[in-house]
C-alpha cells in the first residue's frame, strides 16, 4: 500500500537505520488508514503495521561489499522513476511498481538491501521505479499515486465478509490504460540499455496486478523473472486464457503473500498460486506469518534469482 522514501543526500542511509525507518513507515501508514478508512478500519488494521515493524527490525542484515548506489530521476514514455544502479553499464533492468496510495519513490528503499546482497554482482543490475500515472483526490494530499482508482471501502469489506472472490473475476476500470503505460515504460528501458538479455518485471500490491496484467496480456518480450509481493487476481478469465495459451512458459515467478493479510486476503494469493501451478509456470510461492507487507525473507529469496540471472565473472 503505502509508505514513504524520499531522494536526498541521506538516501544511502535509510537501510542502515531501518529501526527509525520502519517506524516512520508505520506512522505514515497509520495516518493514511485514520484519514481514509476512519478509526474502526485504524484500530483493525493498525496492528498489522506495528506486527510487521518488529519482524522487520528483528531480521536486520547488514553489508557494504558493494560499490555505492547512485540514484536519478528520468521518465521513461510517460511515467516518471526513479533509477538506482552501482554500476557504470548495467544490462540487467529490473521494474518494481508500487501499490496503491504510495508514493511514486514507495519502493525505492529496496535498491539498498538487494545490491548489498547481490554484492559485486549488483553492477550489472538497474533497478526501475516507476510512479504510477494517477494521484486521486483523496490520495494526492500524501503524495499517494494509483495505477487505477480502487474504492478501499468496499475492498475491506469484499475481504472482511468472504466476498473477495466475487472480484478475481472482473476487469477493474482503467487497468488496461495503465497497462499499456507501464508497457511503454518496460520498452522504453529495454531500448535504452540495449539488452535483448533477461530481464525482471513485478511489484507489491496493486504494483504486482498491473505487471501480471502486463505480463500476461501486452506484447511485451517474456520476462524472466515475474515479481508478485502480495498481489491478487483481477481480469480472471483474460489471464486463464493468456495463461492456457502459453503465456510465461518461459518466466519464473516469485510470489509472497501474508497470511494475516486484511487487505488482500490470502485466499485469493492461494487462488493466483494455483492458476499458475496449473499452467505449469515455473513459480516459487512463499507464504509468511505476517500482514500486508515485503518480508525480509522474500526480498532475500529476490536478490538469490537476481543472482541466478546475473553473468558470470571471468
């Protein structure tokens, strides 16, 4: 959903103080749930930010065998991100999209903890964060953007009354516009970097939606690694027939879902892992003790398929 990473002369720190980081997260995400969702949907969701703040805090690793991220800004087609690499020629891109309500930087923090892992390897990586292309109303007072407009209101209560299966089946209004803007942006780097190498698609939340919704129904070049961060099933009957004719048999797919998740509830990430399972996908499923998040244990899980990408040192 939402949290909160701007670029500054301090960016290189803000995995080193992860305490105060993740607390201000969890702050920030407090006040959104109190001003959108009223206090009853703060009281019930609240504890799910605090839960995820001491497991955070308590699987803190540290490493510096790397050479130091830098970060700028530049638009690719029409959506404006945020760039982070270590190296001078990276041929590896990899497009994280945020979720709804955050900030168009939400993700940005990830670069520092996955180079770190990815020690001398990171070089050859890119990482992309892309903003979404709206900032609703009732979102634009934080900074929030949406890949589409989403009513939390009746999400909660489609997830809270066992109804949220009734939603896999429909096409959310304005998914497929940002589905082509995200596809123009997944272009637009490929054709700068020049690679025809592989290449890393996903996101968390309504991020993770639209990259299976691009990955599966835009004629964008298969890629190799698929990231789904506590993501769901929208456009069923469009990602079934995608997936029945093929789509993906050549992309492994990194999914991770809490199961204390009042957002988007697991059942409906079981749903996502058999439909895939089903189409035979190469799919690794990882379900975790833990509310509406990124653990630490998936993000580690990304940065070993990152390796496994990466080429060889001579």
């Amino acid at each position: 959903m939402r949290g909160r990473f701007e670029l500054g002369p301090t960016h290189g720190l803000a995995f080193l103080i992860q305490p105060a980081w993740q607390a201000c997260y969890a702050i920030h995400m407090a006040s959104y749930f109190f001003q959108t969702l009223k206090p009853a949907a703060f009281v019930f969701l609240g504890w799910q930010f605090w839960y995820s703040l001491a497991n955070q805090i308590r699987t803190i690793k540290f490493a510096t065998n790397r050479m130091p991220l830098e970060f700028r800004r530049h638009q690719y087609a029409s959506l404006d991100t945020v760039v982070a690499q270590t190296g001078p020629a990276p041929s590896i891109p990899v497009i994280l999209c945020h979720g709804y309500g955050a900030g168009g930087s939400d993700l940005v923090s990830l670069a520092e903890p996955l180079t770190d892992w990815l020690e001398e390897a990171s070089e050859q990586f890119q990482f992309v964060f892309p903003a979404a292309p709206l900032s609703p109303p009732e979102l634009a007072m934080y900074g929030g953007r949406a890949w589409w407009e989403i009513n939390m209101a009746k999400l909660l209560a489609a997830s809270q009354s066992g109804s949220f299966e009734e939603l896999h089946d429909v096409e959310p209004p304005g998914i497929e516009q940002a589905t082509n803007l995200l596809a123009a942006c997944v272009r637009a780097v490929l054709q700068q970097l020049g690679t025809t190498g592989p290449y890393v698609l996903g996101g968390f939340s309504q991020g993770a939606m639209v990259t299976m919704n691009a990955a599966l129904r835009s004629d964008l070049p298969e890629a190799d690694l698929l990231v789904q961060f506590s993501g769901t099933v929208v456009c069923r009957p469009q990602w079934l027939a995608a997936l029945t004719a093929g789509r993906l048999l050549k992309t492994s797919v990194l999914q991770s879902h809490g199961r204390q998740d009042a957002i988007l509830p697991f059942s409906s990430a079981e749903v996502l892992c058999r439909l895939l399972e089903d189409a035979n996908v190469d799919h690794q499923f990882m379900a975790f003790d833990g509310p509406h998040t990124i653990p630490m244990d998936a993000l580690m899980q990304l940065a070993v398929k990152l390796k496994q990408l990466a080429v060889p040192e001579n």
